[in-house]
C-alpha cells in the first residue's frame, strides 16, 4: 500500500503497464509535458504529443490498437468528445461487433471531466451518459485514488475500448491546471478521500463492478465520482434524522452492474441518482429502467445537471448536485410510501 | 481605415483591459481558467480596423482584444467575468464564451471551431448583407484540426466572404507548433486556393493593411483569404500556465515536476538513455522558449505601437485607455458582488 494522489495513482498504472508491455503508448496532446515523467522515462517514440487534432489522433489510436499496439489516448476534457466522435462512435466501438468478436481494439481514451471550478459550459460537462449511450464501449468513473489505479489497471488489460473519466475536482493535477493556476485566492470543495488515499499498486479494480460505500435500509443512493462524496456526506447528514442510506458507487456506467443496484433497491425500496451528467437521456433514466425491469417499482427521484453548467462560481454550485440537493431529494422520497414517486420539485413540467 | 493614434488607442484599451482581466483573475474574482489575448492586440486593433457594420466576427478562447476593439461594453464584460447577474450574459457564460448579437461576434472555447463558424457568418453574410464580411480568429494550434482544414476548403469551394486570421504565436497549448505541424501554414492555405498574406501581429498597421485588401476582396466577392500574423504570447496559454510558472521559477514553482522528471528519467525500465536525453533537453527546450517571451520589446504589440507615436501624444492615450477601464472596472464592483 501506498498513499498516492488520484493522478499519481493513474500514472502509476501507466507507468506500470508501459514498463512491462513495450505495446503501451501514450498519445495525445501535450502528453509531453502533462506526462513529463513518462516522456522522460519512455522517450517520444511511446509518449507522442500530438497536434490540436482530436478527429486524427483519436482515429490514428484506434487504427493503432487494430493493428498491435496498446494506445492511451489522452482527450484534455471529454468536452472535446465532440471534435473525435467518430473514431469512438464509429470505429472503435464497431470492430469488434462487425467482426463477430475476432478483432478487438485495446483502446484506452484517457480523459478529464466534471466541475465545480467555474470554467463554464464547455469544459465541466460529465458526458459519460453519452458515451455509455454507444454499445462497444466501457466507460468508466472512479472516484477514489484506489479505484482509479485499479480501474486503469484493468483498463490497460482489457480488450476493447475503455473511457477512462478523471474528475477534476478529485485529480489535483488537472484542477491545479484548470482551476486554480498557482492562486491562494481560490477555493474548491474538494472531497478529501476522492483527491488522496492508499493504493494498492497492480491491483486490479474489475470494469463492471460497483461498490457499496455505506449501507443502510431506508434508501440507495447511486452515483459516480464526485457525486458519491457528496452522497457519502448527505448520507452521514441524513443518519442524524433516522434516513439511513446504501451509497452505491457504480464505478462502471458501461456495462453496468445490474446486480449490485437491484440487489440494494431490493431491501430499500428506493432510489435515488446522483449523476453529474445531464439529467435526461442518461444515466439516472437508465438506471430507472434497470430496476423496472427487474420488476422493482421503487420510489425514484434524481439530482442531476438539468441544463448547461454555468460560468458563475454561485451559479454552478447551484446546477451541480450538492449535498443540500442530495438530502433534500432523500427526504421527499423518504416521505413517499413505498412504490411512489413523489413529484420532482424544481423540474419543468408538461404544463409549466 | 483608422489613423495611428486610432489604432494605437485600440491596442492600448485591449491591453488594459487584458491587465484588469489579469488581476481580477488573480485576486480569484474571476474563477477557471483565463486566456488572455496578451500580445494579439495588434491583430485585434488591425483587424477591428477595418470592419463596418454587418461584419461578423467569430472568435477563440482569447475574444476579449477583438471585442474590446469592437466596442462591446467593458463593463457588461467585466460583470459576466466576475460571474454576475448583471453580466453581459448573466453569468452564465464566462470569457470563453463571451457573444454580442448586436456586434455579431461569438467565441467559443473548442480550439479550431471559429472557422466553421466564420464561414457560416460569411454565407449569411453574403445572401442577406452583400457587401458585408465575416473574419474568423484562431491559432496556429488550431490551424491542425480537421474543421479548419475542412473549412479552408469550403471557403474557397463558395468562395465565402471571409478572412481567415490566423494568430500564430508558435505554440499549441504547451506544444511547438513547429513539432507537430506539418509544411508551412501560409503554403498550406494557398493550397486551397485562398488569398494569403503573411504579416508580423506585433506592428497594427501591417495588420490593418493586409486586412483591408483582404477585406476590400472580400466585399467586392473574391477569394476568401488566410491571413497569418505571428504574434507573441505574453502570458503562457492561460494565467497560471504550468510550463512559464515552471520556466520562471524552477527552483519553487517548478521544484515537483523538474523532481518528477528526474526520478522518472533514472527509472529502470523504459527507453535507451539517448531517447530519455533527448526528452529532458526536449523539456529544457520548451522552458527556454517558455521563458524568452516578454513584454515590451520588439515583439510587443503595445511597445511597437508605442513607439511609432510621439511619446506625449503616446502616454496620454494610454492614460487614457488605464482611466477607462478603471472606470469599468468600478462601476462593474459597484454592487452586488458575491465573494
């Protein structure tokens, strides 16, 4: 075991991988100096900085993959999904379909996500729901140092195609780039044991699996990265009044463990989603979908980001979902008798 | 077309107004990250210069020379920073995403999207203002991504009313541009078909000229053209930017990664030691460069514009320009300001 940052703990699954297997290469841009250990440890014949040229890099990694390498494929924030998508949509989550399973792409897309640092619209989206929307693709969200090392562990080993999103309100790297730039006059709630924590380093976090954090009867929270510290502090708020909570962290959006969210609405006979990514057509209605066809009908509700994140610091802590948010959702389903939904507050309705 | 001192007043409101932007960052009154268009005053003065009512601009991570140039509101843009209601977009957009509909100028802060747009800009412009142009600002970093490339060819291919600027300042976030570029941009654009021109950003009046034939054909619906002007880049990528905090103090500031990069470089396992040489020098590289930008000299937009005036005459427009958004910069914390 050793304590490690959430990016040191990436890294050093990296690094790992690259010294034991010369098919890893790390590619993207400015790899060279965000990864200036690997550069200097491996040389920029396997860390490639690449040109602003996502539709290329992100489609040359692909190819690579096909034919023998074992490509990590940095995209600075998955915002910038949008300019490679369909070396992703396209390519890479195809081949193994079209071949009927005989070729694969062992493709791993490094990438950064989330807010809480006030960068505005189009650099704190989660888009993993869009991601996770595409068959052919894991994705994957950890949201503590251990989970991160393990998942990147398996994500290097795994056969096909793996997002791998970094918050960066966990990765101190990425905030300290994006948020913070060397200023003392700046502040961030950042969840302790999300940014620091032990690793054990080779050990392998399965893709698909998610984790029960804390356990309790009276309700499930589920949720990913950032979200489950929030949820892990609102449940702690919550024991106080009596409403004990499973925190479940999903960890993997795609596949999804099925298995571990109908065994915990099962005994709580209600959920309730915390999911940084957009509220419809994502995750938090697939996971509606997950226990009602599993023959559960339990109370339901959501915290989610309802609409695109605002710049202003007050406003974005407003549209992300907060601790207050959390408790106050667990409340109202807590109130509803079992198998009911209580009406959303805040959300438009069909006659607003 | 504007006189020196008009152009000069231009160059010195952009860069204090770039300054204020710098501090209220700094004082972490304005949040994420903060690409200041320090060193582009020029091409934004130049440029600005020589547009009219109707003309549509489209704009990267570092709008606000261009905007300020334009005569959007300082205090309006000052208050979407500091993330007020009260803001030029309520708050809700920041400095990457700064609009204003009544100037048709938009930015966005996906790296090569403003050409695409520009060319959009530039079709409307055509069908339903003739006579009226679109520029499009971007980097030499950008000038790499497909919907660039693709839109060097759509307009030539419509032949759009466009002026693609492209401000190149050698970099590419913390890359050389020169490591991951192929050929030579200017060359690649007259491969297309464009109209190219290839002028030094620092100096407005080249800017202004070079545009305005450029403009000029536009209007009278010719060839689109590429216009390169190499500028310097004063303040790193962003404020805070890694690489010049490392490159200005290595022994603090840069004390954890020069520590990182030397262990790595020793670790077993990995590259022949001549490939890890070359990394580090590569690294040192880049931090020499990082370094060697500065303010007023030669490669100053403001220095050079400055000393083509007279210095009286120099020194009250300046003047002129730091009160100005001074006076922005208090009335836009009147009130209202949430720590």
């Amino acid at each position: 075991m050793a304590r490690m940052t959430f990016a040191g703990a990436i890294d050093a699954a990296v690094a790992e991988a690259m010294a034991r297997d010369p098919r890893v290469v790390v590619l993207g841009e400015d790899v060279h100096s965000l990864r200036a250990p690997l550069f200097a440890r491996f040389g920029a014949g396997r860390v490639l900085a690449a040109p602003i040229s996502e539709a290329a890099f992100m489609g040359a990694a692909v190819g690579a993959a096909m034919a023998g390498l074992r490509p990590v494929a940095e995209l600075m924030l998955v915002d910038f999904v949008g300019v490679c998508l369909d070396a992703l949509l396209n390519q890479a989550a195809k081949v193994e379909a079209f071949t009927a399973g005989a070729w694969k792409v062992p493709l791993v897309v490094r990438t950064t996500c989330g807010g809480g640092y006030g960068d505005g619209g189009q650099h704190e989206q989660a888009l993993w729901g869009l991601l996770a929307g595409i068959p052919g693709l894991s994705v994957v969200v950890p949201s503590t140092p251990a989970d991160a090392h393990g998942l990147m562990v398996s994500a290097l080993r795994h056969e096909g195609p793996v997002i791998f999103l970094e918050h960066k309100l966990l990765s101190g790297q990425w905030l300290e780039f994006m948020g913070r730039g060397g200023r003392e006059t700046v502040s961030f709630d950042v969840p302790r044991e999300g940014a620091e924590g032990e690793v054990t380093a080779g050990a392998e976090v399965a893709i698909g699996t998610a984790a029960l954090r804390r356990s309790g009867d009276d309700l499930t929270i589920a949720s990913l990265a950032v979200g489950v510290h929030r949820a892990l502090a609102a449940a702690e708020r919550l024991a106080t009044e009596g409403l004990r909570c499973d925190v479940l962290d999903l960890r993997t959006v795609r596949p999804m463990d099925r298995d571990a969210i109908v065994a915990s609405v099962r005994r709580t006979r209600r959920l309730l989603v915390v999911d940084e990514d957009y509220r419809e057509f994502g995750l938090s209605g697939e996971l509606a979908a997950v226990v009602l066809e599993a023959g559960l009908a339990p109370a339901f509700g959501r915290v989610c980001v309802d609409d695109t994140i605002p710049y202003a610091r007050h406003l974005e802590d407003e549209a992300l979902p907060s601790v207050e948010r959390i408790a106050a959702a667990a409340r109202r389903l807590a109130e509803a008798p079992h198998g009911a939904s209580p009406p959303p507050s805040g959300y438009p309705t069909a006659t607003s | 077309m504007r006189s020196g001192s008009d152009l000069f007043r231009q160059v010195a409101r952009a860069r204090a107004f770039e300054d204020a932007l710098g501090a209220l960052w700094r004082e972490g009154r304005i949040s994420g990250e903060m690409h200041l268009g320090t060193g582009e005053e020029g091409v934004a003065a130049g440029i600005v210069a020589c547009l009219r009512e109707g003309d549509a601009v489209a704009l990267d991570h570092r709008p606000t020379p261009v905007l300020t140039a334009l005569g959007v509101d300082l205090v309006a843009m000052l208050r979407e920073m500091l993330g007020r209601e009260d803001g030029l977009h309520r708050g809700r957009a920041g400095h990457m995403h700064l609009m204003s509909r009544a100037h048709l100028a938009a930015s966005s802060g996906i790296v090569g999207s403003s050409a695409p747009l520009g060319a959009g800009f530039a079709l409307a412009a055509r069908t339903l203002r003739p006579g009226a142009v679109a520029v499009a600002f971007f980097g030499d970093g950008a000038a790499n991504q497909g919907m660039l490339l693709e839109t060097l060819n759509l307009a030539a291919a419509w032949s759009l009313p466009l002026l693609l600027v492209c401000k190149d300042n050698g970099w590419a976030i913390t890359t050389r541009t020169e490591n991951v570029t192929g050929g030579d941009l200017v060359a690649r654009a007259a491969a297309f078909g464009l109209e190219t021109a290839d002028v030094d950003g620092a100096d407005a009046g080249a800017v202004r000229d070079a545009a305005g034939a450029a403009i000029d054909r536009a209007r009278r619906g010719k060839s689109p053209t590429f216009l390169r002007a190499q500028v310097s880049r004063l303040d790193g990528h962003f404020l805070g930017d890694p690489l010049v905090r490392t490159a200005r103090a290595p022994a603090t500031e840069g004390r954890g990664l020069l520590a990182a990069v030397t262990a790595a470089s020793l670790a077993r396992g990995g590259a022949g030691l001549g490939a890890r040489g070359r990394s580090v020098l590569g690294l040192m590289d880049l931090l020499r460069r990082a370094r060697r930008e500065d303010r007023d000299t030669a490669r100053d937009p403001l220095e050079r514009a400055r000393r083509a005036m007279a210095p009286a005459e120099a020194a009250r427009i300046e003047d002129e320009a730091l009160a100005e958004v001074a006076r922005a910069v208090d009335a836009a914390g009147e009130s209202g300001w949430r720590a």
